[in-house]
C-alpha cells in the first residue's frame, strides 16, 4: 500500500495525539484486513487506515458495505490494548461515540448509538424526528488473541458521508429505505478529512476516560434504549422494550413473554409502530 498526499491535513492536526499515523489510500479490499495483516507484522497501535473505496467491505455477520467511491468514510484503527478480553467493546464503543460526536460537531447532524454497532437517524432528511431509523454508519471490530491476551484489536468504520440521492439513479434503490448520508440530513456536501480529523480527536478523548464514562456517554447516545426491539440470538427471537446496556455492553430487555433477558451477542430490529400492527 502506497500513501498519497491525501490526508497530510489529517496527519498535521493529529500530531501529538496517537492517532496521527494516518494513512490514505485511494482502494483496497478491507481496512480491516489490511490493518490486521499489518498488526501481525508488529506495526504499532495508533494507525489509521483510510480508503476512498473498498471493493470487499463489510459488516457484522459478513454483511456486504455500499459505498460509492469517495462517498464515504472508510476507515480502520490499529489498536495494542492491555486491557482483558472482556472490555474489547470498549474500543468500538470509543469509536461510536467519537463519530456521533463528530457527526454533530462538524455536520450539525446528530446520530443515535443503535446496539450493539450502528449510527442512525431518525427520519429522512432535515432534521425530521419521526419514521423508522435509518443507517448512517457501521462498526466492525477484530481481534486477535495470544495466550488469552489481546494482542491487537482492529475497529473499522464505515460512515456515509457524500451520497447520490435515490432519484440520481446512482443510489441502488433497495437503500433508499434503510440508509442516509450526512449529506442527505445536513442539506450539504461534508469534508471527509475534516470529519476524521475531529473524530479521532474525539476517539483520543474517550481513550483517556474511565471505562464507566465512556458507557455512560454512549447511553446518553443511545437509540436503542426505550425502543421496542425484536433481538435475533440465532436460535430464538425476543420482543421486548430495551431497557439499559450494561458496562460489559450487554443490551437488557424486559420481554414482553415475562422476565428480563441480557443480551451479549444478537441482531437488533427497532420496532415502529407500524411493524407491531
């Protein structure tokens, strides 16, 4: 992988911070490959991947990830942790939370946190507060232990950022129901670079907290909690009303059979009114 002049502006405005090892290449497959080949060559954490393009995107459950070239921020982080194994959520939890954050700092749009990885918003486009949620980003984590160890863990984010509009032709049409771009809820074109810039200074802040208020902020950004969810855990569906999320990131829901159910690893759907006719 080459380097480009893309991203030097992101390199100078991140010096002093861990994150200014920045990256930018025009296409690669994944970020998260890339970035998991290189931690297992002994690069340091701190790297940041960026691509105008991916051609093998994707997200959790080997999800495939749309994205028009140059139409999104595409992006890996290279973590060491020393942390257990069991407090890996907190670095893309870190990662959501910079990125709602960034996302209202720079765009004036304001992302909820859906369990257990996505950005969304509410409606469709200037500033609307009502209608089914619809993706703005994705967050895939990797990791790889040694000895029971984390010996390095790999977030990436896919965030849409300068889309088409459905009508242009160049937006599949499928997408147009379940996915937004900044742009789309901004009203206007968003800098890419400048986005990432203030993400990851965002990300270097919540790097530096306690683990308790980082979990405590990504509640307050929660679009998940007080929502009717139905949860997929593979061998069974639950439908209840989510209630909190754990400091281990588990997501609890009261069940509308009875009881409460936490619920470390499962696939989350919003219920909207009308999906509960």
């Amino acid at each position: 992988m080459v380097t480009g002049m893309r991203g030097d502006r992101a390199r100078s405005e991140l010096l002093g911070t861990r994150f200014a090892d920045v990256r930018w290449v025009p296409e690669t497959g994944s970020t998260n490959r890339d970035l998991l080949e290189l931690a297992a060559a002994g690069e340091p954490a701190g790297v940041v991947l960026v691509a105008d393009h991916q051609t093998a995107g994707r997200g959790r459950l080997d999800r495939s990830w749309h994205a028009p070239p140059e139409g999104s921020l595409l992006f890996s982080v290279l973590f060491r942790p020393t942390t257990p194994v069991s407090d890996a959520h907190l670095l893309s939890t870190a990662v959501g939370v910079s990125a709602a954050e960034a996302c209202r700092m720079v765009a004036d749009v304001a992302p909820g946190l859906k369990w257990p990885n996505d950005l969304v918003v509410t409606g469709s486009g200037s500033g609307s507060a009502s209608g089914p949620a619809r993706k703005l980003s994705g967050i895939l984590a990797e990791s790889t232990v040694k000895d029971g160890v984390l010996d390095a863990v790999v977030v990436g984010l896919g965030l849409n950022v300068n889309w088409p509009t459905a009508a242009s032709g160049e937006l599949p049409p499928e997408l147009a129901d379940i996915a937004t771009a900044l742009n789309h809820e901004a009203g206007h074109a968003v800098d890419r670079e400048e986005l990432l810039i203030v993400l990851l200074q965002r990300l270097e802040h919540w790097c530096c907290v306690p683990a308790g208020e980082l979990m405590d902020r990504a509640r307050s950004l929660s679009a998940t909690i007080g929502s009717r969810v139905r949860v997929d855990l593979g061998s069974e569906q639950i439908v209840g009303l989510a209630t909190e999320i754990t400091d281990s990131g588990s997501l609890v829901v009261e069940v509308d059979d009875g009881g409460s159910r936490e619920v470390v690893v499962g696939d989350v759907v919003h219920l909207w009114p009308e999906a509960l006719a």
